[in-house]
C-alpha cells in the first residue's frame, strides 16, 4: 500500500491543509516517555516545505515494524514553510528543531490535548541549519535547556532556550556541519565535525579561538569525518566516516595522538550519516548511511588484545541496499531502535 494512502486511511490527514508525511524523513527521535518525534520535508514541487510529527505510542510488540504497514495514527503533526534537517527533544514536552532556513524552531507538546504549539522562533546562522543536539542526562531526557545547533555556514551555536538568547558562537568549520553532539555528564563539552573537514572536540570554557583536541584529523578525503555521537556515560566516543568506517575512541585518551581506539568496523563502503549510543545496553552503537538502513554492533566485544579490531560481533543489521538512503537513527530507553530515511518508512527494530 503507498504510504501516503495508508496514512490517509488512517485518518491522520486534514485534507483542506493537506498535510503528509513526505517520503523525505530527515531524523526522528524518542524522549524518555518512549514519545517518537519525526520531521519530514518534502522533495519535490513548487514549494520545499516540512512536517513535525509525534506519535505518544507509535508501536505495537511486534519484534520488527514499519510505519507504512503499522497505520499508527499521529498524536499531532505541524506543518513548517521550511524543510527541516534535524530535530531533538528537550524534556518531556519541548522539542527543538533545525530547518533550512537557517532558524532553531522551538515548540511545546501538549500529550492531553495532542497538539503541537510553536513557543519560539531563534535565528543565528547564515544558511541553513544542518544539525541539533541537546545536553541530555542518562535517562534521556533533558538536563537543561541548551541546544546546540550546527549550520552550513561552519559555525556551531549554542543556544539557552529559557532565554532565547544564543550564548555561544564558534566559527568551529570551514565547511557545512553536519553533525554535533553534547556531553550528557560535562556541560561545556561538545563535539562537531564538517563536511571534508575534521572532527572536532570543544571545551566551552576554554578560549574559542581553537578546538580543545582533534578527533579525527580528516587528513584524507576517505577520512572525513561525517557523524558523530557521546557513549551515554561518556567515556567512548564514535567518529563515523564518508568511506564508512566507524571509529570508537576512549575518552580519557580522545586528543592524544596515541589516542585509544577501543573499536573500529565498517558498515559497507557508504557514507555514515548517523550514529546513536543505546542507553539501555552499555556499548551498544547503532549506524546508518546511504545504503545502510541501520547496524549495531557491541563495541564492547574486541577480539584481539589491544581492541584494535573490537566491535566486530553484530548484533544485529536492518538492511543494506542500494536504495536505502538512511538519514534519522535513535534508541529507545527500552531498547527500540529507529531508523528512517529518503523514500522508506520509518523502520523499528527491538534490540535485547
């Protein structure tokens, strides 16, 4: 059945706003309440424009769904004018988001009532903005209400939502962001990386005239680095890269140039552009990219002595195909995860 019809039978729809989820899903996320958000963009005609969806219990107890086939009928949805590219959840009943006009956009859930209401509109990049991350806590909901967004135009902001005020901004590239993550145990700890450029370490406190360290140097065109994500507890961080390859550093030890590679696999030969720690397994790492539609591995498990070659055990993978494009990747606290993308529905698979 086509997806639009499906959901349209479902009842989601308003016909006189026409409002669909577009085949383009650009990231989803779960808060700590199993809440899924989704934003979708469309691709084609006149107009490029976006959807916000939450679903409060989107899934049955099957092992394997996909929202084409599930019929789920949304919570709420609200229409943007912009397309979006990332989005996050800030608590319970906030969720930010980054469109393509260059905008962080700010809307509070009311689950009751199953609506959607914009609460604020803050602009700071020239360009649109890339990617979002939000300070969390082990349990996944929000620790405070910063928000990192990252934009095309290299810089890395991040914002006090209680305020509306952009408190930092750093020029951290020279090329379009594509992904930034927040400490959940350091509040001035973040990391960046760039299109063809390197992955980055930051120290708020710190002077902003240069990175604290340097993840990954991206020396070479196959080593830049194109995702990246905190371990829940912060001792491991994971560097995806444009040639597939995915880099687990330890923490303690991430800047040095004799850094420790705790784990190191490939999920093909195809760009990642997500990667997610679960918060309910220790060391579980999930990735996605063109062509790959999701991977775990236990980064935990090595199989040689020093760890070099550690991860390589599969817990599991969705699907590798051709015509995959995967672009959204999350974890549930209680083990789910999520994968959605371009021209595929969103995928959900159970992980012991």
């Amino acid at each position: 059945m086509d997806m639009d019809e499906c959901f349209s039978n479902a009842g989601i729809f308003d016909a006189r706003q026409e409002e669909r989820l577009h085949r383009h899903l650009d990231a989803v996320q779960c808060n700590a309440d199993g809440a899924v958000c989704l934003v979708s963009s469309s691709l084609a005609g006149r107009v490029w424009d976006g959807c916000l969806w939450v679903y409060a219990a989107p899934f049955g107890q099957e092992e394997r769904d996909e929202l084409e086939n599930q019929c789920s009928v949304a919570t709420a949805c609200h229409p943007v004018s912009a397309g979006l590219s990332d989005v996050v959840w800030c608590g319970k009943d906030t969720i930010a988001a980054a469109d393509d006009t260059g905008a962080l956009q700010v809307y509070r859930f009311d689950g009751q009532e199953g609506v959607i209401t914009p609460h604020a509109l803050l602009a700071k990049h020239d360009g649109m903005a890339t990617c979002i991350a939000a300070t969390t806590t082990s349990g996944g909901s929000a620790a405070t209400s910063n928000v990192l967004t990252g934009g095309a135009d290299g810089r890395v902001v991040r914002w006090d939502l209680a305020s509306g005020q952009a408190v930092e901004d750093v020029r951290a590239h020279t090329h379009a962001v594509t992904r930034v993550a927040a400490s959940s145990t350091h509040s001035a700890l973040l990391a960046s990386c760039a299109l063809g450029d390197r992955a980055l370490l930051w120290d708020m406190r710190a002077s902003h005239t240069r990175p604290c360290t340097v993840l990954m140097p991206g020396a070479e065109s196959s080593s830049a680095a194109t995702s990246l994500a905190f371990s829940v507890d912060d001792t491991m961080v994971a560097v995806g890269t444009v040639s597939g390859a995915v880099n687990v550093l330890d923490m303690r030890t991430a800047g040095s140039p004799h850094r420790a590679v705790l784990s190191n696999y490939s999920h093909g030969e195809a760009t990642v552009t997500r990667l997610a720690f679960a918060s309910h397994q220790r060391g579980y790492l999930a990735s996605c990219g063109d062509s790959v539609l999701g991977h775990v591995v236990d980064t935990t498990t090595t199989s040689n002595g020093d760890g070099s070659n550690g991860g390589s055990v599969r817990v599991t993978k969705m699907s590798t195909t051709a015509e995959a494009v995967a672009r959204g990747l999350a974890w549930s606290s209680t083990g789910v995860l999520l994968s959605c993308g371009l021209d595929y529905p969103l995928i959900k698979v159970h992980i012991a």
